[in-house]
C-alpha cells in the first residue's frame, strides 16, 4: 500500500488492544489464532447495482480441521452480508445438505453435520446478498464527464481487514489459500482480479463473466475486483503477462506510464535472486483511490496518469508509486507479515526497492537522491510521533524501514545484503515472517548476527544526533575528533506503563576522511559510546575539509562546526548527496560570509548532479547581489526543470528588467509545469499590476495534477484577493483545491465566497459536494460551517445529497 499522504498510516493498521514495547511485538505476538486453515476460496459475484451499492455473492470455501472434533467453522463475514443459505458440498458441484449457522456482527459460525478430525477437509458453500457501507471493502463510484472524468467503476480495498465486508473468509494475514474470483459485469465492462484469467464470456442477457484464478497461496487481504469499463493495454516479461488496464480516454497516457514495468520486474527479479513469482502483473486504475495497493498479482493504482509534460518534473507516480507497489509482490504478496505490528516488513522493503531500481538505472546520484526524500520524510514524521518500526500501528513504517534497509545494505555490502534478502524470500516463500525471521536470514546467509543491529535500529527507536568537533595539532601531525551523541530519550510511557526506547547510545563503524594538501587521510573508527574521542594520526598539514561518515552510512543529524572554507572545499569534492545536503545547510546559514555566498553559486551552476545544484539555488534565497541574481539568471538554461523551477521562484526577489523578461518566458514557453508555476509565482511579485490578469490566466490553465491552478490559488490565498471569485467558483468543478481557497476566503468573513461555496453544497456531482464538504470541515469555523451545512439541507435535491449533508453535520458536530 502506498497512500500518496503519510497521514493516511492508520488505514494499514488493525485496532489496538495494549501497547506493548516493540520487541515482544515483533513476533508472533499479534499473530491471530485459529482452529482451521483456509485451503481455497471460489467467490462467485453477480448482479452489481451501483444505487444500491448491492451484490449477490456465493462463496465456496474449502478448508481443513486443525485440531480434532472440528465441528463448526468461524468465519469474518460483515453484519451487511445478508447470508441467506450455507450447504455442504454435494456430488457434482451441487448443494448438499444445508448448514446450519448463526450470523452475529461481523462473525459467521458455520456447523457442521458431524465433528471431523484434525487435518481432514471439509467443504461448504454461502450464499448471501451483499449490501455495502460505499467505501468500507467495496467502493461503488459513479459515472462523471468533467474532470477528474471517470466512468461508473467499484473496486474493492482489502488491507488490513476490510476483505469479509464483501465475502466471508479468514480476514487475518496469518493463513494463505488459493482462489477464484467469478464476476458477472454489464455490457461494456470489465473484471480484473488476480491470477490468470480463466473465464471470459458473454451472456445472452449481454452482461459478461470473467473468471480469474489465482494458484498460488496468498493471504486473502490481497483479494481484489476491479469492475469498470477499461481497455487493456499489454506488455509481457519472459513469457509473463503484463497488462495494463485503465479508462478507453487514458489509453495514450498509459504506456508511457506503465511501459517502465518489465524492466522494473526485472531488475527485481535480478536482485532478490526470485524471478517474479506470479501468473500476471495487472496494474489497474481506478478513481477516488489513495495511491496504490498491491494486490498479489493485480495492483490497483489511482487514475492519475502523468500527460507527456508532467514526466519533465519526475512524477511521484512512477518515481515512486509503480516501484513500490511492485516491490510488494515479493515482500508483502511472497513473503507477507505475519500480524499488523510486523507490517515495516511489507512497507519497509516496498519503500526500499524503488531506490534500488533506480541506482540500477542512474548509479549512485539517483539511489542516493531517492533516499535523500525519504529521509525528509522521515524526520517530518519523527517529529510528530517517534516510534520504532516493528511496532503495533507504528507511523514510522514507510521511510525509516526504507531508510535502515539501505543502512543494512550499505553496512553488509551489496554481495551479503541480497544474499540474506534472498534467503529471507525463499525461507518464507509463499508462507509469513516476523522481523526476527528477517534477521534469522541474514544471519544463515552471512553468519553475522545482527542482533545489535534489530535492537537499537528496528526494536527501539529514535537515531543519534551527533556533535561532533575537529582539532588539528600540528607538532603531532594529529586531528582529534569529538564524538557526541545528544539524543534523549523522552518518550512517554503508555496507559500499560510501558514505553518505547531510544538507545542512549549507537554503535555503528564509519569513515572519517581529512583532506590535507598533500592528499586524503582516511581512518575507519567504531562508534560504541555516547562520548567518544577520535584520535587520527598521519595529518601532517592542516586539514582542507574533515568529513564525518564518509558516504552517509547513518541514519543521523549532525552538527559540526567548521571553518568555511573546509565546507567550500568537501562541496566541490564529496559525491554524497547527503552529506553536500547537510553542507549547503550549513553554508545557508552564513549569510554575510562571501565565500559561503560564493561556494553555493558554484554549486548552482556547476554540481555534477541535479539535486545538488538546486539545494544550492534555495540556499542561495537567503542572500542577494547580483552574483546571486546572476547564478540564478543562469541556472534558468539549467537541464533540469527541477532546477528551473528553483530558480525561476528564486528570482521572484529581484525584480528588473532583465529577470522579468526571463521569468515571463518562462511563464509562457516552459514545458515543465513546475517551472510555469513557479514563474507565476514570481510574476505576482515582480508584476504586481499584472497580478489579477496572471492569477486569471493560472486558475484556467491546464497541468498534471493542477500544478499551475494551485499557484494561482496560492497567489489568491497569500493575497486575500477576492476580485475573482466567480472564477473561483467556477474552479470547484473541475480543480481540486479552488474550494479551499474559497473556503479560506469565507473564513475571513467574504459573504459572497461563502454564498458561493455553500452552492456547490447541492451540485449534482458527487465529485464536487465531496469538495466543497472537505472544504467545509478543513478550513470554516465550526458554527459556520454547522449553519451553511443546515441551510444546504433545506435546498437538497434528493435523499442522497440530504444524506451526505447530515453525515457532514454529525461529523462537525463530534
Ligand atoms: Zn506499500
């Protein structure tokens, strides 16, 4: 699973009982018990109805006794699942005799006829008719022409354990089956489910039926059904279909997109020693969806396909997204945890790989550049909760996982690193792992018990925080280092009076590398205490630069004061992102230090990789001159949008003749939709006259993702305008944010942008009142928003709309 806002966490993770420390969590602790193991499933669909969010449903369960007199079945059925008759297995596939059960909320309890032994196999099968809470297991979306356009769809969403809302089964992660998925669709459509399809056929009464089968084991969160009009696109690797399912008006937009795949499987495959172990890869579009899921087989992905312009500002969708959706079908779908508090293991690999993809592609630069996000993510979501990743609903799952593995990787090498990955995926092959698993692979495969290392990086949380100074003495030739770590450990205990903890202390080898005159003094030196004294001999002349942890092999922060001109020099000459990263920071902070000024213009223009050269242009906002203004100037011919874009916001400060010529052809002839949004940006400020006709012509450009409307809202925002609000208005149709602004407008006591807003209260497009409500419930006050929501209810067109508005009203009111 990948939700495009971290904030979406919660939605992974199974209800908590106790909090408990992370190392008794992270085995099989959580694991849910059971007295059977489900064998196969046959779920059989038909009769969708999209007003009702309706179906009918048979399922076929094949299962067998793990313990002896075995005489009734317990199953997780949801309370809206109306079973209407359970059978036993008759000759022929027919019923046999009926079953009886009982039905309590989302438990179904089936009896047997007679008890059976310990390993024998019994067979029944349900009916129901099945009713939807829309959203909870299944999602029926209707038909919409205006953007986002999408066709009427339903697609299903079954992590963590949302799968029994649409067809009884074992809805915990601790069981594997195999499957099939039967669906009757209308005229027009299409199923997609996972496996390889078995059936496809088309009935007298014009609806179509699609079978799918999926052979090998997996856990049944990983179930899914896609229904939607969708044309297929095909690709293939080594024999393996890969297919790519998404609207009739996307279909141009989806191989650029998708067509990335078969090499990404792969260089997967090449890396983790196991050849993409499944009968197909579906990637599938769907509307209204939170980024991706990894369905075993068939992923399911939201509808946002990049146009050709947008792939000029590195899309998240295929930067990130498709890789790590991938990814998820050997760590996750092969191998899947054991319980909810080892989900880092599906997370922690899925976030992981795509930068493995990518250094496979680019080398260092890019691996370095997909971590060096990762780590930015990391520290936000450490700020607001700091946990350790083998936890029980740990936040930290996603980059601190992705972030430790390619600590592991980088402190075992490449060779050792995939060898224990390897073995992790074949122990566990088609079965369950605990994070103690993990560490048992590397351990056979390299025969380095890491136990420290599970301790202090995956059991407990938190990083070090380093202070460190240099001394250079030259009658002895010696630079002496002091190593501090600084980090406290202030977490609070839970109701249970237990607590998460964070190592006073790391251990951890790294690199210090001292530039001298006469060529680089390196030392290698093991950090075992909280304080340390580092002494390194053989420095005959004074250090030009002292870099601590060469290569950034720790997750950490840092602070080390050094002279400028040490920071200048291992700039121009450190090849770690991070580690130039951390130095621009450093050097941003000078501000009336000229050489500090000059090595981050050198940067800007001249860093052999993209993302150095723009750290530098930011860095480069908190000075000003006109060799600043210049660099800038120049960095607007730079290869990299990304840069560009920096550069054009940059210039927003300087406003003369020449800057705005530049800023304003950026404006009208950038491909980039980035660089266009940040030219807008700066054309506020440089133009001010012009602003109202700049902010008119960025509320009705087109771009991925609405990258130019969001500037122009930007503007509007920053500057109350409240000239253009009919405009605004007309926005909430088609753009996503128009209402926010709206909203904030109103907020700030504009009768006239309230009136407007509370209009698309009734719209008759789903898509809008959706808007306009979290629009409502994110920035209006409460009183006002309760009495706009009341207002609305009295103008509903129908039942459905005067629904939704008493659900808004009950939720302001909690
Ligand atoms: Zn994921």
């Amino acid at each position: 699973m990948r939700p495009r806002l971290m904030l979406l966490l919660a939605l992974v993770t199974a209800p908590l009982s106790a909090q408990s420390n992370a190392e008794r969590m992270a085995n099989d602790r959580y694991s849910r018990s059971h007295d059977y193991d489900l064998i196969h499933e046959r779920i059989v669909l038909d009769r969708f109805n999209w007003d009702s969010t309706t179906l009918r449903g048979r399922v076929s369960v094949t299962l067998r006794a793990l313990r002896p007199a075995f005489d009734s079945v317990v199953l997780d059925a949801g309370a809206l699942l109306e079973i209407g008759s359970v059978h036993a297995a008759g000759v022929n596939g027919r019923n046999g005799v009926a079953l009886a059960f009982s039905h309590v909320r989302d438990t179904l309890v089936v009896r047997l006829p007679r008890a059976v032994a310990l390993g024998d196999t019994v067979r029944f099968t349900i009916d129901y008719a099945g009713k939807i809470d829309n959203g909870r297991g299944l999602t029926f979306i209707e038909a919409d022409s205006l953007p986002p356009r999408r066709p009427r769809q339903l697609w299903s969403q079954g992590e963590g354990d949302n799968n029994h809302l649409w067809f009884p089964t074992y809805d915990f992660p601790n069981d594997r089956m195999t499957w099939e998925v039967e669906a009757t669709v209308p005229r027009g459509f299409t199923a997609v489910s996972n496996g390889r399809l078995a059936l496809d056929r088309l009935n007298r009464d014009g609806t179509r039926t699609m079978g799918w089968r999926q052979d090998k084991p997996a856990v049944s969160y990983l179930v899914s059904l896609i229904v939607a009009p969708l044309v297929k696109l095909t690709d293939r690797w080594k024999g393996v279909p890969v297919d790519y399912y998404v609207y009739g008006h996307d279909s141009a937009l989806a191989r650029p997109l998708f067509g990335v795949t078969p090499d990404m499987i792969d260089v997967y495959s090449r890396l983790t020693g196991v050849p993409y172990p499944w009968a197909q890869y579906a990637q599938t579009t769907v509307a209204d969806f939170f980024g991706g899921m990894e369905n075993v087989s068939a992923t399911t992905l939201v509808d946002w396909l990049p146009d050709p312009k947008a792939y000029a500002d590195r899309p998240w969708y295929q930067h990130i997204l498709i890789p790590h959706e991938l990814a998820h079908q050997w760590f996750g779908d092969y191998v899947t945890t054991a319980n909810w508090a080892n989900i880092w293991l599906n997370e922690g690999f899925a976030e992981f790989m795509p930068g493995q993809y990518w250094a496979a592609k680019g080398g260092r630069h890019f691996e370095e550049d997909y971590y060096l996000d990762e780590y930015d993510e990391f520290l936000q979501i450490d700020a607001r909760r700091r946990m350790p990743v083998a936890a029980l609903n740990s936040v930290n799952i996603y980059p601190r996982g992705a972030l430790i593995l390619r600590m592991l990787k980088q402190y075992l090498g490449e060779a050792r690193f995939w060898a224990g990955v390897h073995r992790y995926l074949a122990d566990h092959a088609l079965g369950v792992a605990t994070t103690d698993d993990l560490r048992q692979a590397f351990l056979a495969a390299t025969g380095e018990n890491l136990d420290w290392f599970w301790d202090q990086w995956i059991y407990q949380a938190g990083f070090p925080d380093f202070a460190v100074t240099a001394a250079w003495d030259s009658s002895l030739s010696l630079v002496t280092l002091n190593v501090r770590q600084t980090q406290v450990d202030t977490l609070p205990a839970d109701s249970a009076g237990l607590r998460f903890t964070v190592p006073s202390a790391f251990r951890m080898p790294l690199a210090v590398r001292i530039g001298t005159a006469g060529g680089d003094v390196i030392s290698r030196v093991d950090l075992t205490e909280r304080e340390q004294v580092i002494h390194i001999a053989g420095v005959p002349s004074a250090p030009t630069m002292v870099v601590f942890d060469e290569d950034n092999t720790i997750l950490k922060t840092l602070v080390f004061d050094q002279p400028t001109s040490w920071l200048a020099t291992q700039l121009e000459r450190d090849p770690t992102l991070w580690n130039r990263w951390w130095i621009i920071g450093q050097l941003s902070r000078r501000k009336t230090d000229a050489a500090a000024r000059a090595a981050l213009i050198t940067a800007a223009l001249d860093a052999d990789y993209f993302r150095t050269r723009q750290q530098a242009i930011q860095a480069l906002a908190e000075f000003s001159g006109s060799p600043v203004r210049d660099a800038l100037l120049a960095a607007m011919a730079d290869t990299s949008a990304a840069v560009r874009a920096s550069a054009a916001e940059g210039l927003g400060a300087y406003a003369d003749p020449a800057v705005i010529e530049v800023v304003r052809k950026a404006w009208r002839d950038e491909q980039s939709y980035a660089v266009r949004a940040a030219a807008l940006g700066s054309l506020l400020q440089l133009e001010p006259a012009s602003a109202p006709a700049y902010l008119e012509a960025g509320l009705r450009a087109r771009s991925y993702r609405d990258a130019i409307v969001d500037a122009a809202l930007r503007g509007i925002a920053q500057r109350g305008d409240t000239t253009m609000l009919d405009l605004l208005s007309g926005a909430v149709e088609t753009t996503e944010n128009a209402g926010f602004v709206l909203a904030g407008l109103a907020a700030r006591g504009n009768a006239r942008a309230l009136t407007l807003l509370a209009d698309h209260l009734v719209s008759p497009r789903i898509v809008v009142r959706r808007r306009v409500l979290r629009a409502f419930q994110a920035v209006l006050p409460a009183a006002l928003a309760r009495e706009q929501l009341t207002a609305g209810l009295a103008r509903a067109p129908d039942d459905a709309v005067r629904a939704e508005l008493r659900v808004a009203l009950e939720r302001l009111r909690q």
